[in-house]
C-alpha cells in the first residue's frame, strides 16, 4: 500500500469513527416535533411553564403556545389532544377533574411537591385591633363591616374567579360557617382585586382576602408583619374533597395565631398534566416532566418581580432563562434524563 493510499484510510477511518458522535452530540429527540403547551390563567403559573417550554426546545421540540386556559377547558382541551400539556395542576384540589378526564390525560412528576398553601387573611392591623383569628369572627355584623366596600354592611373579600376549583370551594365554606349573609366573595379578576386591596392596605384601610402560594401577595403583604392567617372553625371541604379534610390543619405556617393553623384548605402539590397518547409518544417529555422541579420559593421570588412591573412575556422568558442559568447543572441534568429516556 502506498503512503498516499494509507493516509486516505486513516483519514476515512478517522471520519467513520467520528460519525456516530457527532449524530449523537446532535441527536435531538424532540427534532421535528410540536409541543403545544398550555398555562393556566392565574399568572403566578406562568414562570414555571416558561423554565419547562425552555427545556423541551433545548430537547429540540418546537413549541406551539403557550395558550392561556382556565382549568375546566384545559382538562378538556389536553383530554381531546387539541393541546398536549400544562405545568399547574394543583393536588388534592384538581383531583376530581383529573378523575372525570383519566383514560386520556394523567399527572407526571412534580413541579413543586407539597408546601402549597392556601386560605384568607386580612391586615394584621385591623386584626390586633379588633382581637380577629378566625374567619368565624366575621359572623359579627361589627366586624364584617369592617371590610365592607360598597357599603351594603357585608365583608368584601377578594376571591377566586369564576371557573377555578377553590370559588367552588370558598362558596361551600361560606355557607357552611353561616357567613353566606356575612361575606360578599369578590367576582373580579383575581390580579386586579388583589391589586386593589393592596392599594386600600397602603392607605390604612382593612382587608380581606384568599389567597395561595406561591404568589407574589405574601411577598408584598408578608404573613404575621402586615396581614395575618385566619383559622376556619372547623375542616370542611365539598363532598368531592371530604377525604382530604384531615390535612387542611398545617404546621409552621407564619402569621398563623396557632400551630398547628386550621387553614381549612390541604397543602397541595404542583403537577404538570399530559395527554397519555402524548405522553407515549414523546418519552424525553415524560422524563423530563418526572425529574424537574422549581423550588417554591423561587417561583414566589419571580412572582413579586412581576408584580413590580416585570410582567410581559419577554420579562417572564428573561426570568425563566436567568433561573436557568443560575442552576445550569441542574437544568442539564434534566436533559440528561430526558434525551436518555428517548435513546438518544
């Protein structure tokens, strides 16, 4: 064999052996694929969908979305595969609508596991004054009034909108602890309320309000320094619930008059939820969805960034890719996992 001859089969052996690694460098397992993503129409959501949407393109699927949806047409639409995922369910509280959809969608993993809480509070000072810790204590026309609005004499509490799980809830607790004729829930767009009601806070006045975590109201009204958690008089949850009635008493819950506090709601854990045909398809995303996770505390941090005025899609891409690269080993291990899980 000639010098030239053998230089040209080194080379070409050379070529040969670099060619399964450089596809798999380049294997993508989502190249050529859509995802389309929805987000649930309460904003504090919305973060979380973003670090997730980054790391199925990293995975090279495209993304369709996200579009907003309230919980009920998302159950639905992901169920019909009109739409293949979303990052924000809430459990135990979507379990009945899990249950209605189950041949066809399913939970995987967990966005952020327990620590999710929920309940009413009001301003701390209106509390001292007036000895209040339990919601029951708005069943005395002088204190209801206290938060009364319009002027019609009832307590105007910010609520949930129309549509979501807890105003469902919130209904069967009112009427339940007699204050049907007592508390008036506010029907308005829950960012808009809650925005208002701090505004009446800054000038002084009382406030009633629900609210959940993560979200940017505990970051701006902070438990036990400006407003506290009232305690419910006794656990009772809708008949479709009543099997979590012994987890709504929480421990360690700040700005709470006891410990363990009666919150009256169960702790609950952030779940992404999928369409099973979807799922089947894609197993890089069904990985993916079972190691990733976004500590609550960061996702309640990127919630008051928001309500700062940080809150348009290029700001919530921007948070999304800033938390990223703040936890690169952790993202890339994400990755890892899902790229493995599709054999690539």
């Amino acid at each position: 064999m000639t010098r030239t001859m053998l230089r040209s089969v080194l080379l070409m052996t050379a070529f040969m052996a670099s060619v399964p690694a450089a596809l798999a460098a380049d294997a993508l397992p989502g190249d050529g694929k859509e995802v389309r993503l929805a987000r649930a129409n309460w904003d504090t959501g919305w973060f979380q969908a973003a670090i997730y949407q980054r790391a199925m393109e990293a995975l090279g699927y495209e993304i369709d979305g996200p579009v907003t949806l309230n919980n009920g047409p998302f159950f639905q639409a992901v169920s019909q595969g009109d739409v293949d995922l979303w990052l924000n369910g809430w459990f135990p509280q979507h379990d009945d609508l899990l249950e209605q959809f189950s041949e066809t969608a399913e939970a995987v993993g967990y966005v952020a596991k327990g620590g999710a809480l929920q309940g009413y509070l009001i301003d701390k000072k209106t509390a001292d004054e007036h000895g209040i810790t339990n919601l029951s204590d708005l069943r005395r026309p002088e204190i209801a009034s206290l938060f009364d609005i319009d002027g019609n004499g009832t307590a105007d509490m910010v609520s949930c909108e129309p549509g979501w799980v807890c105003s469902r809830i919130i209904e069967h607790q009112l009427e339940t602890y007699d204050l049907a004729d007592r508390v008036t829930p506010l029907r308005a767009t829950y960012a808009a309320a809650m925005a208002q009601a701090l505004g009446r806070f800054r000038d002084g006045d009382p406030i009633l309000f629900y609210t959940w975590t993560p979200n940017w109201t505990v970051g701006a009204l902070k438990p036990g320094l400006d407003v506290i958690w009232l305690e419910v008089p006794e656990a009772s949850l809708p008949e479709d619930q009543k099997q979590y009635e012994d987890l709504v008493e929480v421990e360690g819950v700040k700005g709470c008059s006891s410990d363990p506090c009666l919150l009256g709601w169960p702790a609950n854990d952030l779940r992404p939820i999928a369409n099973k045909a979807f799922l089947g398809e894609n197993p890089a995303v069904r990985r993916l969805l079972e190691v990733a996770s976004v500590p609550l505390e960061d996702i309640a941090a990127q919630n008051a960034r928001m309500q700062d005025g940080e809150d348009s899609e290029k700001d919530i891409l921007r948070h999304a890719d800033a938390w990223i690269e703040a936890n690169r080993e952790v993202f890339e291990g994400w990755l890892k996992e899902a790229r493995s899980a599709a054999g690539a």
